[in-house]
C-alpha cells in the first residue's frame, strides 16, 4: 500500500491531500528515510511523522484496504510522540 493512503486509512492523518503534502513536504520517514507518498509501506516498518513542533513515531502492525473508524488505530503502535523534539532535530 502507498504510504499516503496508510495515514489516511489507519486516520493517523486524516485526509490524503494532507498526507501526500506532509510526504512530499519530507516530513515522514519510513526506516530512517526519508518518504515520498507513493512508498510502500510493510508490516513492521518504522515510521516517523513531523507535525508541526511534534514528532510521532510509529510501528506498521497491519495493512488493511478498509477498516472501520474505531478499528484504524490498530494499524499501528505509537512508540513515541515527543512536543518540541522536532526543533531540536532540526
């Protein structure tokens, strides 16, 4: 699956258009990468999200095409979401 349609699926951001700017912005990296909206992404893959002052960073579990609202956040596990760490990597 492309990494622009995950976030949007798994609603760890809530529309594709964002998804794909926040991609093609460099603002995601899949294993330390840096990723363009059409990557695909695997189960296991470690990916890390800059928003704003925030940076979330995020482990694959599943890839589903659908999946109902209350079921998306088990695509995922969060492995951290740190406010102001995202200016002091930059």
């Amino acid at each position: 699956m492309r990494l622009d349609k995950y976030l949007k699926v798994s609603r760890i951001i809530k529309r594709r258009t964002v998804a794909n700017e926040a991609c093609s912005g460099g603002r995601v990296t899949l294993n330390d990468k840096v990723a363009k909206p059409g990557t695909e992404v695997h189960e296991g893959d470690i990916m890390t999200i800059r928003f704003g002052d925030k940076l979330g960073k995020y482990e694959i579990l599943s890839i589903m095409e659908t999946v109902r609202k209350d079921s998306a956040s088990q695509m995922y596990r969060i492995l951290s979401e740190d406010e102001g760490m995202a200016q002091e990597r930059d």
